[in-house]
C-alpha cells in the first residue's frame, strides 16, 4: 500500500493547472482529497476523473471556494473535519499573477494579488496548524514560483508575493517543526497553465496603456512567447509535490522543472549586477536611456 495511502489532503486552486494535476497525481497514491476552488464545474470534473480512475482507492470532495474569504475558509476546513475528521496535507496552490510597470499597476489591485497569493495562503494555514499540532503530524505544501528568486521588471507586483512566501514558508517551518509538522516550499519555474492568460486578464487596464514602458511591455510579451517552448507540464510539479510527501525528511525548497533548477542556480552564484544584466537585456532596458515626457 502507498505510503500516503488513507491520509487527507486539502488542495487550493484544484479546478486547473498545477492544483488539478496534484489532485489527480495524489489520489495516484490513495488519499483521501478535498479540492477547492472558485469554479465548481470545473472542480467536479477533476473528481469526476478521480473517482474514475481511483475511486476504490480513495474518497473525494469539491468544495467552490474564494481562499481570499475568512467565512470560506473556515468552511473548507470545516466540511474537510466533519467528513474525515482529520487533515494530514495543505497544499496552498491558489494564486495568480499581476504584470505591469510599479508606476502604473493601482494600489488596490497590489492588494488584492497579495490577498489571495500571501495572506489568504496565511490565513488557511492558521486554521488548519492547530489541527495538526493535536496530530502531532503535518505536512504544509506552499506552492510559490522561481519568481520568489528572481524579481523581474514589469512582474515586481507577482514576484515580490512569491518573495513573500518564501519568507513565510521558512518562518512556518521552524515554528512548527517541533510539533512534527514539515512546511515545504515548491518552486515552479514556466509551466503550461492559466496563468499568463489570467495575467493578461488581470493586467488589462495597464497593458492597453501602457505610456513610456511601451517598449518594453512589447519586448516582454515577445520573450514570454518564446519562452512558452520551455514550459513543463503541471505534472511534474505534481510529481515534485508527491515526492515531497513521500519523504520523511522533505528538502525545505523543490525548483521543478529543470530550467526552473538553471535559474534559481545562476541566483545563487551570480551578482545582482550580473543578474540584472542578463534580464534587463532581454527586455532592452540596457540598450539607452529614454528622454524624460513633457
């Protein structure tokens, strides 16, 4: 029998992508799964899958769900309790990105990347800590990017709340270490999913108007474009996940796929000049200085 075999998992943003395959990837190893989200047709299409593939090996559950809400929260966890009585593994995977230039990007939709991205990821955490410190065991899967590594111009908003998770994964683990709960950090560099097209979504207001970062806002979508030829599949950010709950003893951080790998490697061992270089190359920042508008 799998290692993870009966244990019951709550999943964030299950609907599509990364969570999804999780999802699917995890009921692989026979446990019991709550999947949450805010599309609800969505969601019962990934269980519908489950139960077809493993339904005699694990149960179900899908919960509609907005992470940003304290009343839904507390509902997952709730339902998550009455129909399992316990909850063994959170992965915080819910989250979306926000693109644009510092100068351009409002106020109010900073706050709300970091609302779902940073404080709602806190917020479930601290309903769902308790439970497992009467366990005594527990593992918090935090989903964060490459771009908790690397902050990149016209992407500061989404990666500086990747930065944030790194902080607060490595703070949660030494909190809860002593009471045997593993907190364990996912890096997921380029991968094929909704997220550029719910960034472009989100961003649509300062990418029609962009001003004087035209230029390099048009650069940025062209490299982005390219770079699509380097994307991983969601599943293998979920074998990464299934890998980091097979262990006893988790690395504290897994960047996946290997690309992701290259780039967290060249962080460590190049200069923040250095860095700069390269990634203000790529989008002409480099090239001259624009004259000031009138």
């Amino acid at each position: 029998m799998p290692a993870l075999a009966g244990q019951v998992a709550i999943i964030t943003g299950a609907s599509s992508g990364i969570g999804a395959a999780t999802a699917v990837r995890l009921a692989r190893e026979g446990m019991n799964l709550v999947l949450a989200g805010r599309r609800l047709n969505n969601l019962e299409a990934v269980r519908r899958d489950i139960q077809t593939r493993h339904g005699t090996t694990c149960r179900s559950l899908a919960f509609q769900t907005d992470v940003t809400s304290a009343d839904d929260r507390r509902r997952l966890v709730g339902e998550t309790l009455a129909a399992f009585g316990r909850i063994d593994v959170l992965v915080n995977n819910a989250g979306y990105g926000h693109r644009g230039p510092i100068e351009l990007v409002p106020l109010d939709d900073i706050r709300r990347n970091y609302e779902t991205n940073v404080f709602a990821l806190i917020g479930l955490s601290q309903l769902v800590i308790p439970i497992m410190r009467k366990q005594g065991s527990g593992k918090i899967i935090n989903v964060g990017s490459v771009a908790g590594k690397i902050a990149r111009p016209l992407s500061a908003v989404y990666d500086s709340t990747k930065h944030a998770l790194e902080a607060v994964s490595d703070g949660m683990r030494g909190e809860l270490a002593p009471f045997g709960i593993k907190v364990v950090l996912i890096e997921p560099g380029f991968i094929r999913t909704e997220f550029l097209r719910v960034a472009n979504e989100v961003s649509t207001d300062v990418w029609s108007d962009p001003g004087p970062y035209a230029p390099f806002m048009d650069k940025t979508a062209l490299n982005i474009q390219q770079a699509s030829s380097l994307a991983g599949q969601p599943s293998q950010i979920a074998d990464v996940i299934a890998k980091a709950l097979r262990a006893r003893n988790p690395r504290t951080r897994y960047a996946a796929p290997g690309h992701a790998r290259f780039l967290v490697f060249l962080r460590r061992v190049l200069p923040d000049r250095a860095v700069d270089f390269i990634i203000h190359r790529q989008l002409g920042l480099h090239a001259r200085r624009l004259r000031p508008m009138r």
